[in-house]
C-alpha cells in the first residue's frame, strides 16, 4: 500500500509539474493583464475561506524555500504534508488532500500554482515578502476554522 501511495503520488508530480508550469505561465499573463488600480477587479481573485476541520486529511505548508536564480528572478519550492497538487481538478468540488495552491508577492496575489515549484520572473520592486496559501480545487482558501493553512517568506534584506 505504501510503495503505490508514493508510485501515484511520483506520477501526480510528474504530470503535474509540466502541467503547472503551462498553466502558472497563463495565470501571470491574465494576472499581468489586471488593471490593479482597479480595487474591485483586483480583489475579486480572494474567493474566501473552506473550513476542512471536519475532514479526515489536514494538509500542512512544511516548508518554503526561496532562491535567487542565477539567471533572473526567483525559484520558489514549497513542501507539504498530506496535500496533493491536482490540476487536473481546477474548478471542480473539494476533494480532502488535493488542490492547488496561492502565490502572494509583496501582499498582492501573483499565481496560481499547480505545482510545488515555481519561478517568478524579475520584478519591478524588490521582493520582501512571499506568501503561499493551499487552496481548494474550487479555489476557497483552506483553513481550520479561522487559520488559514499558508506559509511566509521575508527577505533579510528589508
């Protein structure tokens, strides 16, 4: 039971990660395109919270690493715990353990991610603050009760 748990879970990985790559790729497109001056339209990408306390898997952000790339911008590798990345079942019902995660860049939601490892380009501003949240595959922030499951980087620079 254990070595098939792992074997699927190599295989959502595997799929996932090129999958995620395409899809994060349209989702700073279409973010990029956002007029952010426009509060309504920019805040209209929250789309609240899902309580899964009730749930029999509780996934866990474990981790966030941040690393300057040599080339231009920033890798970003998050780890987790009982959570896996589905992205093949974006915009369909909650299922427990599985879904996507947030990408927040200095308070401002940057992607989507349908993977657990991602490059954000150079940006305009320096980068202090990287937040990640998971998310339901119909893109309610999880939660128990009030906490939201996320993660925070700060730079040591700010």
């Amino acid at each position: 039971m254990f070595k098939k748990a792992k074997l699927l879970q190599l295989v959502v990985i595997c799929i996932g990660i090129p999958v995620g790559m395409l899809l994060s790729n349209r989702s700073v497109e279409m973010h990029e395109a956002l007029d952010h001056a426009n509060a309504i339209q920019h805040s209209s990408m929250d789309h609240g919270l899902f309580d899964i306390g009730g749930d029999d898997i509780i996934p866990k952000i474990t981790g966030l690493t941040v690393a300057k790339d040599k080339m231009s911008g920033y890798n970003i590798s998050i780890a987790t715990q009982d959570f896996i990345f589905s992205p093949a079942s974006v915009n369909a019902n909650h299922v427990s353990g599985q879904g996507h995660a947030h990408l927040y860049i200095n308070g401002e939601k940057f992607a989507r991610l349908y993977a657990p490892h991602f490059h954000v380009p150079d940006l305009a501003g320096p980068v202090e603050t990287i937040r990640v949240t998971l998310n339901a595959n119909s893109h309610e922030t999880l939660a128990v009760g009030d906490e939201v499951i996320e993660w925070t980087w700060q730079t040591d620079e700010s």
